[in-house]
C-alpha cells in the first residue's frame, strides 16, 4: 500500500505498468510491475531497454529499482505460472534491441530462442550479474549460461544474492564476474 501511495503522489500516474511479455516456448502472458518511469514512457518508439540514469525513471522509481520492490507485483505472475523465481528475464514482445540510432529485432540476436527453452524468473544470472545498460547479445549469453547450466543450486545462489543486492538496495552499482 505504501509503495502503490507513492507512486499515486510522486506524479499522479497510473501504479501498475502491465506490459504483454514472451514466457516459455514463446508463450504471451501480462507481466504486472510497480511503475518506475514516468506514464507512457515507451512512447512512439515502443519498449526500449532501460538505461543507466535513464531520464524516464521517476524519483520514486530510482528508490524502488535500486530495491527492486517495482518486481513485487510479479508475484502474481508466479503465482500463475507465468514466471518463475529464477531464470531469464521475460521480455517485451515488440521490444527491439537500440543502438546508435539503429533497431535490432530482439528475436534477430544470436540466443534469443533458447532462452525460451525455461520459465522466465524475477532474477537470474544476467540480473545478477549484468549491468542493466549492456547489449542485449550480452545478457542473453548470460541467459543461455542459465539454460544450459540450470540446477537447483544455481537456483537457490542466485535467489540469495538477490535478496542480499535487495537488501543492500544496489542493484544499480553491480558489475560481479561470475
């Protein structure tokens, strides 16, 4: 409630930012999140990847990204079935990869459709380990590191350290080698 009242304050916007994502098998589902960025933030350009000091972040996102309490609604999504705990981060169907003024299909980047083999998760080794700024190719070599060495231990390292970035509230100043 206390989150959902400060976000209602700090601009008048919606809460919730709902966005349609690609689970398993390339399966459509509805992600529910915390708003962090100003209403509308995608746009004409559609979804975009977020940025270091992206403009778009509201003064109550920065607090709740650094927390990551803007991931809390996607409980439900868990819940469902939709997500999981831990894996790849569930991407934006229209989300294009943007650099240098130039679009890339996200599904045109080497590892995009293995990273559909598994449920997407609310943590995983690219949110763990990846700046939030780097190329998708990048992250989704992190992703393909999650598929193909998956276990329940890996699970239970990587649940862990999230709570402790969590707890720390640093999820922005993390730059870990694995």
């Amino acid at each position: 409630m206390l989150i959902a009242l400060a976000i209602k304050l700090g601009d008048g916007g919606p809460i919730f930012f709902v966005q349609e994502r690609v689970g398993k098998g390339g399966k459509h589902f509805r992600s529910f999140k915390f708003r962090s960025m100003i209403p509308d933030a995608d746009g004409a350009e559609g979804p975009v990847q977020a940025e270091e000091h992206d403009p778009r972040v509201t003064p109550v996102g920065e607090v709740l990204r650094k927390t990551a309490m803007d991931e809390l609604p996607q409980l439900w999504n868990i819940f469902r079935g939709d997500m999981s705990f831990v894996g790849p981060r569930a991407l934006a169907t229209h989300e294009a990869e943007t650099r240098g003024g130039n679009s890339v299909a996200l599904s045109a980047i080497p590892g995009y459709r293995e990273r559909h083999a598994v449920v997407p998760g609310l943590t995983g080794i690219a949110q763990i380990y990846a700046r939030r700024d780097i190329p998708r190719r990048q992250k989704f070599c992190f992703d393909r590191l999650y598929v193909d060495k998956r276990s329940f231990w890996l699970d239970l390292k990587l649940i862990f350290l999230s709570f402790w970035i969590t707890f720390r509230g640093k999820w922005e100043v993390r730059e870990k080698k694995l």
